[in-house]
C-alpha cells in the first residue's frame, strides 16, 4: 500500500490562492500513468510566460514527461470551460510529483504563476482492461455495508425518540 496524495493548487498572479489535499490507501499500481493537468483561466503572452514556454519540457525530461494537450481550444459540451488546458503524462505519480517538486521545475514555476491565474491537479490513471462496471460492483457493496451499518444505529433513535415522546 502507498498512500497517494492528490494535490490541488489555485494561484492567481502569483500567490497561492488555496491549497486542498485529499490522502488516502492507495494500491501501488506499476505501469499506471499519473496525469498533471492544469486548467488556465486566462491565457496572456507575457515575456514571462514565453520564457516558462520555453524551459519547461527540460525540466521534464528527467521525469519522463509528455505533452499530451497543450492549450488548445476546448469544445464545451457540458457546463462552461473558461480558459486553457495543459495535459502532461508522467510513467506514474512518483515521477509527477517529483518533477513539480524539482529545483528546475521551481526555478521557473513563478514565471507562469505570476501571470495566469489556474489550477493544476495530479491524477493517476487506470489499469489497461478497466471496466468502469467493477467499479460501479464495488461502490455498491460498499454503499450496501454502509446502510448496514447505519440501520442499527437508525432503529435505537427511532425507538429513543419514541420512548422520549
């Protein structure tokens, strides 16, 4: 078991805006790719920009990372989508988050930061042969142990609250 850390960073020109983490048991999985992937509200070319443009795939190198989106135009079809997306796959999360923690990558990190306002999130990704189906199975039992668990517990204050009436 590891323990897998999803990490999300807001910034907006620069400061860090809110930082959420959600840790939980993981099962290491190998040859599972973890995925870094920003959201950018508002794309500027600012010469900042353009040099952090240029730098970053050294910096990625390292770790073994690949653009797989990099700012194109999203076709909405659900909700709104204000902004610019940036995919990036790593071989696995320990790579992702030893890229982002990188000297390199922190050397150049306030050169977007200063100037787009996002959020970027890591997520790994699924096994070959995933059936979101399995996934559906294992949610239900486990929502089937929950009610079972609640139902005792349901019946004592239903009974409390009558014998109190």
């Amino acid at each position: 078991m590891l323990t897998s850390e999803v990490i999300v960073v807001g910034v907006a020109q620069g400061y860090v805006r809110g930082v959420s983490r959600r840790t939980e048991q993981v099962k290491e999985q190998p040859g599972v790719p973890a995925y870094g992937f920003a959201h950018l509200r508002d794309r500027r070319h600012h010469p900042d920009v353009l040099e952090y443009l240029e730098r970053i795939q050294a910096t990625l190198d390292p770790f073994h990372g690949r653009f797989l989106a990099h700012g194109p135009p999203a076709e909405v079809v659900e909700g709104s989508w204000p902004g610019s997306m940036v995919l990036i796959e790593f071989p696995g999360l320990v790579e992702a988050r030893a890229w982002y923690a990188s000297p390199a990558y922190q050397a150049i990190l306030r050169l977007r930061t200063d100037h787009i306002q996002g959020d970027v999130v890591f997520v790994e990704g699924v096994e070959p042969g995933y059936a979101s189906s399995e996934r559906a199975a294992k949610l239900r039992a486990a929502e089937g142990r929950s009610a079972a668990r609640k139902s005792p517990s349901m019946r004592v204050s239903s009974w409390w609250s009558a014998a109190s009436s």
